[in-house]
C-alpha cells in the first residue's frame, strides 16, 4: 500500500473494522512512514475529542418566538403536491423494495461503480444542483420562495432518500444492470421534475 | 406528540421544538461556523418541519427526519455559494503540509478550530467525524463523488492539526 492507501484505510484500521491482512500491510507501512503514523495518532486524538462533544448545544436566545410567528398556517398539503407526490412516493417504493431485495451483507466502494454510470451519476447530480441552486434564493436575502418550487421540497427528499438507498445497493453489487438503471431512472426523475418547476415557477401552467 | 402537531397543535408543535432545538442547532452552529446564521436556519429547520409533517410517516423516528431536514436545509442554503466557490476549490487541491500531532484535550478549542475550517471541509467533517455518517450518503447529499468527499475530510483534519498545534 502507498501512503494514499492507508490514509484511506486509517478510518477503519483504528475502528477495528479491517481484514486482518490488510492490517498487517497496513502496520509494515506505518512502522516505515513516519507521516502515515502522525496521521494515525491526530485521527486517534482527534476521534477520541470528537467523541467527547456534546451533540446538543444551547442557543444564545430562545428561537420560538420567531418561529412561532411564521407558523399561520397549519400543516398542510398544497394542490400541486398531492398529485406529484404519490409519483415520487411510488417511484421511491420501488427503489427501496428493489435496493432491499438486492442487499447482502458485503460491502463495497463507490469507486467499483462503472465509471460510465459515475459519469452519468455526476452530470445529473450537477444539473441537479445548477437548478435547485437556481431556484431557491439565498434564504439570508429575505426573497420569497418560488410557490411550485416549495410545494416540491417534500417530493423532491423522497427522490433524495430513493437515491441515496438506490446508490447504496449498486455499491454492494456495482455491475447489477437493473441497479444501475434504477439508480440513474430516479436521477433523471429529479432532474426532470426539477425542470417542470423551474417551468411552473417562470410563470408556465400547472 | 408528533400527531398532535400534525394536526396543527401549535402546543405540540412547541414541546416538539423544546425537546430537539438544542440538537437542531448544534448542527446547525457546526455545519455553519457561525452563531448568527445557525440561529437563522435553525429557525428555517423548524418552519419547514412545520410544514412538512404531513410528509413524515412514522417510518424513521422524527428525531431522525428533523436532523435529516436540518443538514438539507443548511445544505441548500450553501450550494449555491459552492458553485461559485468550485473553480476555486479545483485549483485548491495542492497538498497540505505535514503538521505535528497537537494536543486536543480541550473541546472548546477544537469547536473554534472547526469553525475556521473551509465551508466544505467543515461540512464533510461535522457529518463524517461528528455526526457518523457515511461518506457515501455525505456525496448524495452533497451531489459530489466520495472521493471528493473523502479528500475534504483528510484536508480538514490536516488544517485542524494546524490550527491546535500547540
């Protein structure tokens, strides 16, 4: 292994989580690489600091009561969800029973993912992100939400969720084609409704 | 208690954002590095879950869900400076210099030291070392690769070394 190996390896070599050859290479090369070893024992420290921080903190002042004030209207589902919605719900269904039924208790790397789906992964998730970034405004400059673009937020979690559990099943079985083709359907799901809100919100028809 | 909220009991919306706030903004204030701005989302997190609840179906716990929503929403309201900030980061990417192992017996100190960390190093590892998740679900959220993901969080550890060396 090459420093770069190891220093990807430092992770689960401290948790205990490794082959036990791959730990042998692993210790031949820190007994060698003085720097490897300075990585080893500041990701040690750093692990054992990190653990001692308190998840919770305390906010200067109390936030309620400008919460309170923005919550007039009861929780609600708006027109252009409540079809949209149970198409993203569905297809998410279907990508969580398909990632379960293809689970298996191996596990893999993101990088064993044929680079032409990586490719393919990529280009949606920037153009993804050039929309939803072109959508929504900064929400320190005090603009009003797009009205199509927030009655999408809920389906567009669930498309997030499907693919997250989507791309953690193809890691596990990385040349599955019906994975592959899965993963990248929902993608292309988002990516499109995406466009038809950014349609909707430039003053298109419902 | 969720319930009741879900039918528009603002009450249980309120014993809802008493019991999980401190958590919400403790995410929030690292994600972030700065109080004003985590105050701010953490008060967008709630709204938004407020909205929202009809959406939660009981099938994660709804701590789970609102911590979910807090990394998104804090997420969102970044992206678009990333994009701007990519060209920079591509020409960004020469490696650190070594630096000695520092002594990190103090957790306020390494609280600001994260605060100093570059907005998506600090993000990669508040969500990687802090929070415990998976780089894989850090790159979807992200929308970037794992190994970018991964060399964010080696950089941030590097520049963290730095900053506590005593």
């Amino acid at each position: 292994m090459n420093c770069a190996e190891v220093r990807d390896h430092l992770d689960p070599y401290i948790a205990g989580h490794i082959e036990q050859h791959q730990r042998v290479v692993i210790e031949e090369h820190l007994a060698e690489c003085g720097e490897c070893k300075v990585d080893l024992e500041a990701a040690r420290s750093l692990r054992r600091v990190t653990a001692s921080l308190p998840r919770s903190v305390v906010p200067r002042r109390s936030l309620w009561d400008g919460i309170e004030s923005r919550l007039a209207m009861p929780p609600s589902r708006s027109r252009w969800s409540k079809w949209v919605l149970p198409i993203a719900a569905a297809l998410a269904t279907v990508a969580l029973a398909t990632a379960t039924w293809y689970e298996s208790p191996g596990t893999g790397s993101a990088d064993a993912i044929p680079a032409e789906v990586q490719r393919l992964i990529a280009a949606y998730g920037e153009a993804a992100n050039d929309l939803q970034s072109a959508l929504r405004p900064d929400p320190l400059g005090g603009s009003t939400e797009p009205v199509a673009f927030t009655a999408a937020l809920p389906t567009l979690e669930t498309l997030d969720l499907a693919i997250a559990e989507s791309r953690s099943a193809l890691i596990r079985d990385p040349d599955n084609p019906a994975l592959q083709h899965l993963l990248l359907s929902v993608h292309r799901k988002k990516v499109e409704l995406l466009r038809q809100v950014a349609t909707l919100d430039a003053g298109g028809e419902e | 208690m969720v319930g009741l909220a879900r039918e528009g009991d603002a009450g249980a919306f309120r014993s809802l954002y008493e019991a999980h706030v401190g958590r919400v903004y403790g995410l929030c204030v690292r994600l972030t590095g700065n109080e004003g701005e985590a105050e701010e989302l953490t008060q967008d997190v709630f709204v938004r879950a407020w909205e929202r609840l009809s959406t939660f179906r009981g099938d994660s716990a709804f701590s789970t869900w609102l911590y979910r929503l807090a990394v998104n929403q804090v997420l969102m309201a970044r992206r678009g400076r990333w994009r701007r900030e990519r060209r920079i980061l591509l020409s960004s990417t020469a490696p650190e210099a070594p630096a000695p192992t520092p002594q990190w017996d103090n957790a306020m100190d390494l609280e600001r030291a994260i605060a100093t960390l570059p907005d998506r190093c600090r993000v990669v590892f508040v969500l990687h070392d802090i929070e415990g998740w998976p780089h894989a679900d850090i790159a979807v959220e992200m929308g970037t690769a794992v190994g970018t993901c991964k060399a964010h969080l080696f950089r941030a550890r590097r520049l963290l070394r730095k900053v506590l060396a005593p």
